[in-house]
C-alpha cells in the first residue's frame, strides 16, 4: 500500500491475505474517495474543535475578568507561594509539597500589611507554567516564595527563597536539613524567617530591624506591625482592631516602654475617630502617658509623638511642638520621626520643610500601607495649590480600589480645575461611596480654610448631602 503516516511516524503498510484464495484488487478509486472522506472529517472535527477552545476559552477569561478585582494593585504588596517541589516522585511526596504550601500562606497571613495570594491561585498558576513576567501582569505579583523539599532515608532537605520580581532578584533563600519527625518545626521556622524578611524588605524597611529589637519574639513583632497597620486607616473599626493588638502586645510586655508609646497613639486616634466618651479625661490620661513615656525612655519617637500630640491634642503651642520635634530629630531621624516632623511642620505653617520630611519618610518606606505618606505629602501639595505634584505622585495609582479618601477628594478637586471633568465626575462618586463627612474633611485640615476650600472644591463638582 505503501508509505502510510499515522501521526509523525511514516510506516510502508501492506494488505494481508492469510487465504490466497481470497485475492483482491485495490479500488484506487474507492481508496481516493474514502481518503477525501476521512480528511474531511478531520477537518470538520478541527473546526468543531477549534470553535470549543475558542469558546471555553473566552468563558474562562470572563470568568477570570470577573476576579480582575481581586488582583488590582493596592497599598498591600501581593505575595505568591508556589507549590512547593517534591524531588522525590512518589505520592506522598506530592502531598507533602502541598501541605508546606498551605503552611506557608498561613503563617505568611498573620500579617495585615500584605496580601498573600490563595492556594488556588498559586496551584493555577503553577499547573499553567505560569512565567514571572505572566505572574506579574495579571496578578499584580510583588514577590514569590518558592521552595522544595528532597528526601533520602531519614534524611531531608528544605530549600526556600523569596524573590521580587520588580527587580527580578532573589532577596534571600535558606537550605536546611533535617529529621522528618521536625517537619512541622521546621516549616514554621521557614515561614517565620521568610515572614521576617517580607515585613522588613516589602513594608517597613530598615526601621523594621530596629522595631524588631524592642519586642520580645517574631509573633509579639507581628502583632505590632498589625497594630501600626490597623491605627493607620483612621477609622472607628481600625481603631478597635488596633486596640485588640495593643491588649495582646500588653499583656506579653507589661512593663516595656513600648507599650507607653502605643498607648499615647491609641489614646489619641480614639479621640480622633469619635470613640472618646470623656475627651478632656483622656487627654488628661494622655499627658500622663507621655511625660512618663519620656521619663522613663526618653527616645526620638517618644519625643516625636509629644510633638504630635501637643500640635494636635493638647498645648496647640508651636513653639512647644517645634521644640520636640527638633529634640527628637537631633536624637536620631527614621520613618517615625521623619512622618512626624512633616505632618507638625506642616501644620506650624512651615509647609515646604514639612514636605522635605514626608518625602524622606516615603523614600525610607519600601511600600506605603493604606497611602498613609503619600496621603500626608498629597494634603500639604493640596496646601501650597500643587495639583501636577499631586498627579504626578498618584498617577495611576489613584484608581487602586482601597485609595483613601483624602486623595480620593483632592485628585477629583485638581482633576476639575484642570478641566478634566469627567475624570473628576468619576473620582467624587468614589468619594462619595467612602462616606466621608463634613466634619472628615475638617479633621484632615486642622486650618479651617484648607477644609473649606477643599469642600467648595467638591460642592463644585456635584452634590453631596453629606457636606450641606
């Protein structure tokens, strides 16, 4: 018959008769027509084929494009743990990867100041052979776990790194052997130090190391950075989160320093989001707080958070509140400090030295949870009537679904008087969806004009019961 393809492979075929007597001839013609035949099922079977893919296809993408919001960029860092490796090709092997995997997204969890990718998400991506650039650009990627573990005998081995993909550069990765009786210690170990690197590395930057020293253990440092995480949303929920993490931070330090200067801010955003029942007892409780906070420690942010509070709670004396923060400033500068000394500077009049500290403070921070610098340096732009800078800092930024309100208020007044209507339009009902007030506004702006100003700005726009 000939030379016959049956997929890549090239065969000579032969018909074979085991009965001489049942010779026959090969209809050339019967064979041509069934050939047509056959190729032109294949054919149909192709666009029969093609149009399920395709079909399939568009129903997987919509149905990803309904969870694009998922992904969006915020003020969190995303993290992605990749499935970890099993070297070894048996079964339970497999299931071993899977539940270093699951651990790994736990401990990474406990930590407010991230976003840690689900485990579905990191097993999809992994079963597509998903590329870094991929990972990136449709999930919003900023760093990824990756692991594997190798057995032989009573002998295994771990391996773990954290990479960032911004700079696609490997920040760190640890290979530890071990007894497989210690597994469950030496995952939480793993996970505890890749948690470590990230709250240093991806959020609070060198400050990090030196707020590390001031606690007890990892899990006590954690609860801190969650507390610090919580308190900077400035609302009545932030708040009570915030005072739960301060409780367990209290009860595992009682007599630590630590716990004075969490208390001195606590005090004050319980005032600050209307959650005070007796404003003049805790301002009194307050005063207390500090003045024994600097007696007994006396450290550049203790001095960094009278100033604050003077300026904003209690003497309302710039001289006083500059004092303090020239005091805390000479004792040593750092994200605190420098977050600080913008925001009283700024609100003592001295706007432009002001802002050179927040820019500092924002250089100092690797990612800025809840846009909590930048909405400070984008209310002193606001002052000096900065609207580039502002859009210029924001940029595309100012369509992440968790922007704050400030920015939110501001980007729309800046994008109205540049003439952008439409783009303004859009931004006020943002702002309007967050709830914001009158009396928000006012507390952002401690110099009545700025409030008022940014508040005809808005009325401008459209209508906001809220603000009549």
């Amino acid at each position: 018959m000939g030379e016959q393809k049956v997929k890549k492979n090239i065969f000579h075929a032969y018909d074979i008769l085991l009965d001489k007597s049942h010779k026959r001839k090969l209809n050339k013609k019967s064979s041509s027509l069934s050939l047509i035949i056959i190729i032109s099922v294949i054919v149909f079977a192709g666009l029969i084929g093609a149009f399920y893919f395709n079909f399939l296809n568009n129903a997987f993408n919509k149905e990803n494009s309904s969870n694009d919001s998922e992904y969006q960029a915020t003020s969190l860092p995303f993290i992605l743990v990749e499935p970890f490796k099993a070297l070894n090709a048996s079964s339970d092997d497999n299931t071993l990867g899977t539940g270093i995997t699951e651990s790994m997204i736990s401990i990474l969890s406990q930590y407010t100041g991230i976003s840690v990718l689900s485990s579905n998400t990191s097993f999809h991506v992994d079963e597509n052979s998903f590329t870094d650039t991929e990972i990136k650009n449709q999930y919003n990627v900023d760093y990824i776990v990756r692991g594997s573990i190798q057995t032989y005998g009573n002998i295994s081995r771990i391996t773990v790194s954290l990479t960032d993909l911004s700079q696609n550069k490997v920040l760190w990765s640890e290979q530890k052997d071990f007894d497989m009786q210690d597994i469950f210690k030496v995952q939480d170990e793993m996970g505890n130090k890749i948690l470590n690197n990230l709250q240093i590395t991806a959020v609070t930057g060198s400050q990090g190391t030196s707020w590390a020293n001031d606690f007890n253990d990892l899990e006590t440092f954690t609860t801190y950075l969650n507390w610090r995480n919580e308190w900077r949303k400035y609302t009545p929920e932030g708040y009570k989160k915030a005072e739960a993490f301060f409780e367990n931070i209290k009860k595992k330090m009682p007599d630590s320093p630590v716990v004075l200067n969490i208390l001195g801010w606590q005090i004050a955003m319980k005032i600050w989001v209307g959650l005070s029942d007796d404003i003049e007892n805790d301002k009194e409780n307050l005063r207390v707080t500090i003045n024994k906070l600097i007696d007994l420690r006396g450290r550049n942010e203790d001095f960094a958070l009278k100033s604050a509070m003077e300026l904003y709670l209690l003497s309302q004396n710039c001289e006083i509140v500059i004092k303090d923060i020239e005091t805390a400033l000479s004792l040593g500068g750092n994200v605190e400090v420098y977050t600080v000394a913008g925001s009283v500077l700024a609100g003592c009049g001295n706007v432009e030295r002001g802002m050179e500290y927040t820019k500092k403070a924002l250089a100092l921070t690797p990612n800025d949870n809840n846009w909590f610098l930048t909405n400070i340096l984008v209310g002193q732009y606001y002052k000096l009537g900065n609207y580039d800078e502002i859009r210029n800092l924001v940029g595309e930024k100012i369509n992440a679904p968790d922007m704050s309100p400030l920015i939110l208020a501001v980007f729309s007044v800046s994008e109205f008087e540049s003439g952008n209507k439409k783009k303004a339009a859009e931004l006020f009902e943002r702002f309007k969806s967050t709830g914001k007030s009158k009396d928000d506004i006012m507390g952002w702006f401690p110099e009545t004009s700025y409030a008022e100003s940014l508040i005809d700005g808005l009325r401008s726009i459209g209508d906001y019961d809220l603000i009549n």
